[in-house]
C-alpha cells in the first residue's frame, strides 16, 4: 500500500515530540511493508530548499514543500509572538501555512493520486483534507494534541474567546471531514467524542511512542559530556524540550527565575541543564547552576547522566514525549498534572505530581535524597515496555489501515 503524509518539518531531525510521532508512524508503516510518500512543509523559518526538493531513505520519499520559511519584518514577528502567545496560535505562520498548502498541495496532487491512505499530521491543514477527500481518498487525521482542550486550561484573559473558537472550528471541521480520527490518549479521545460529536466508528487511540534505549552510552561518551558541558562532582536535573514550544518556553522561564536561583541558595552542588533547541532566546541568562545545551541530536546520554528529569510544565495538552523519554532511560520523574495526562503511571513514586506551589520544596526534598531516588525509576521502563513501545504502536496502525 502506498500511503501520503502530510506533516510539518523537517521530520528528520527529530527536534520535538511531533517529530519524533511522526517518524515513529513512518517507521512503523514501512516495517509493515508500505511505501511512504512525505509532503513536508517548514515548521517555522527554515533553511531554503528548492520547491520539490525530494529526499529518499529506504521505502519513505520526503518531498519538502515551501511554507514558513521566509523571514518576516521585524513588526511581523512582534505582532505574531505577542498574538501567539495570547490565543496559543501564531496568525501569521497560521495564515502563510494555509495560503502555502493549498498551493503547494495543489501542485503535489500526482503524488496523492498515486496513493491509498492521506495521513494529515495536524487540523493545521485543513486542505490537505478536502483534497484528500475530493481525490476520493481516505483520510487519517492525526491530531497530536486536541488544541480546545489546552485552549480550555490557559489562563483565562480577554482573548480567551477568540483562542477557543479558532481550535473549536479547526479541529471541528477537519474531524468532521476525516473519515477516521487518532487521539493520543483516552481523554482526548472522550473529548472529541463529547464536544465534537466524533462518532466511536471513527476514533482510535495511538499512543505515543518512545523506545528503551537498545544500548546504554559508554563511559567515554558520559566523560566527554560531563567535561563538556562542566558537570563534575555535580547533582544534574535535567529538562528536555524544543523552547520554541510555549510550554516548554514558559517551563525554562520557570526554572530561570524561580526553580534555579531557589535552588542554588540550598545547594551549589546542583546543575540545571536544559536540552533542546531554541537555547539563542535564553543566552543573556548568566546563572551559575543553569546550562543550555541547544540541539541535541543524540539525547540518551546527557539522560543517563543525569540524576532527576523534571517538567515543570503549567499548560499544554497531549501526551508529553519529554516524560516518556525520561521514563524510558529509567529515570525519577517530578512534573505537574499537566506534565501526566494522558500517561499510564506506575505504583510508587517514579512519576512524582507537584503542583506548581509546591514544586521548589518538592524538588529539593528529592535532591537531598538523590541517591535512594536514582534507583525508583526503573520500574518505568516496563512501563514504556508495556504501554509506550514501537510493537503498540506498529498493532494500532494495523488497526488504522483495516
């Protein structure tokens, strides 16, 4: 079977938790012997490439298509980051990502004829939707995250109305016009039962997915990090995650101005590090216990490493992958509700819930027993092994193409 993607990008550098979902689905698809076809726009500003650059690896093509990757005016990027951070969407990149796939979709039709299945990546593209459906195609949508949902547990402000009724019409319109919808846990999965009237024929649950590390770093690979990024004789609590994303952006803020400095008047033994892209918006930060490390490609040995991962996170839904990632190198976890939903927890305190009231006292409380702690998590690797493994996800793909 051939099936279309239709996904932001780049997918193959795996910089965020849509990313890694994507390339997970990808990989489970050809494992079952599909050709995968990529329709792939810029996420955001993005190197260059020339229209219909296709690249090849194995049975998936990725065709990457013009979206958001011209620069905008310095007014424009304000106006948009101001508006995004209010209603949870950037109008500007919304706009330009609507114009940009409706032509571009247009061109790469052939590659949609020539397919059984569309897998839409995101209600953000609505065309490739109708498209699909006007080719007389199935149509997958994958939602990720239910954008109301999270709308629903902002901080309520006079945008708030505006903020729900964008998602509500989006994910409204583009689950009424798929003829099947994939949540990625069963709340979400409920909530587009009951709000949008999804009917059950046309929901399914796929989690998302995190592997257990086949094999651990070696001990030059953790020297090399430890001296890299000064990590000597240090108590290392590790965060993970694009700060492009505005969860993950607020949580940094969050441990720059509260957690670290409350932090480092109790212990100078303690490291924050900070794994992931978007480090340029934090450079002018000159705390003592805070590191930022940038990108990553390769993250499981500043995981292992690493004594306590945490995700101090105050909104956001879906499902988090930095936790799943966290739980699959064995670690101790403390996050807050919002850093759970949707995730299958163990008995014991492996996964520690602190609300944000209480998360400085709790953090410490763990820190001063670090070394009974380092050895909890390990019961969350039978929990990924259980609930979170690629052999889950590749059985509700069948269930998806049947």
């Amino acid at each position: 079977m051939r099936i279309c993607m239709i996904a932001f990008g780049p997918i193959e550098e795996r910089t965020g938790g849509y990313e890694v979902r994507c390339n997970y689905l990808i990989e489970s698809l050809t494992d079952l012997g599909h050709d995968v076809y990529v329709l792939e726009f810029p996420a955001t500003m993005a190197e260059r490439r020339k229209d219909g650059f296709v690249t090849q690896s194995g049975k998936v093509k990725f065709v990457h298509l013009r979206g958001n990757e011209h620069a905008d005016s310095v007014f424009l990027r304000a106006l948009s980051s101001h508006l995004g951070k209010s209603i949870t969407i950037y109008p500007i990149l919304f706009i330009r990502t609507q114009l940009y796939s409706i032509a571009e979709l247009l061109k790469s039709r052939e590659i949609i004829k020539h397919c059984n299945v569309v897998f839409v990546e995101s209600v953000f593209f609505p065309f490739g939707i109708v498209l699909g459906r006007f080719i007389k195609k199935k149509v997958v949508l994958d939602t990720h995250y239910v954008g109301k949902l999270q709308a629903q547990k902002y901080r309520k402000n006079s945008l708030n109305f505006w903020r729900l009724l964008t998602w509500d019409i989006l994910e409204r319109f583009a689950s009424a016009l798929s003829d099947l919808v994939i949540a990625v846990s069963e709340e979400e999965k409920s909530f587009l039962k009951k709000e949008y009237g999804v009917p059950e024929h046309k929901l399914l649950v796929v989690p998302v997915t995190v592997e257990i590390p086949r094999a651990k770093a070696s001990t030059q690979q953790l020297r090399e990090n430890i001296e890299k990024w000064k990590l000597q004789d240090k108590i290392v609590i590790a965060f993970l995650g694009t700060l492009e994303a505005a969860p993950n952006r607020d949580a940094a803020k969050y441990i720059l101005c509260e957690l670290a400095p409350y932090v480092y008047e109790r212990r100078k033994d303690v490291v924050f590090l900070i794994v992931g892209k978007g480090k340029e918006q934090f450079e002018s930060s000159t705390l003592p216990n805070v590191v930022f490390t940038g990108f990553v490609k390769d993250v499981s040995p500043l995981l292992e490493l690493s004594d306590l991962c945490i995700a101090p996170l105050r909104f956001g839904s879906g499902v988090k992958t930095k936790v799943l990632e966290y739980m699959s190198h064995g670690k101790v976890v403390l996050t807050t509700p919002e850093g759970t939903q949707g995730i299958t927890l163990g008995k014991g305190d492996s996964v520690i819930v602190s609300d944000m009231k209480d998360y400085r006292a709790k953090l410490i409380e763990l820190i001063d027993n670090i070394v009974v702690i380092r050895e909890k998590g390990r019961i969350n690797e039978e929990i990924i092994r259980e609930h979170y493994s690629p052999s889950i996800l590749r059985k509700r793909i069948l269930k998806v193409l049947e």
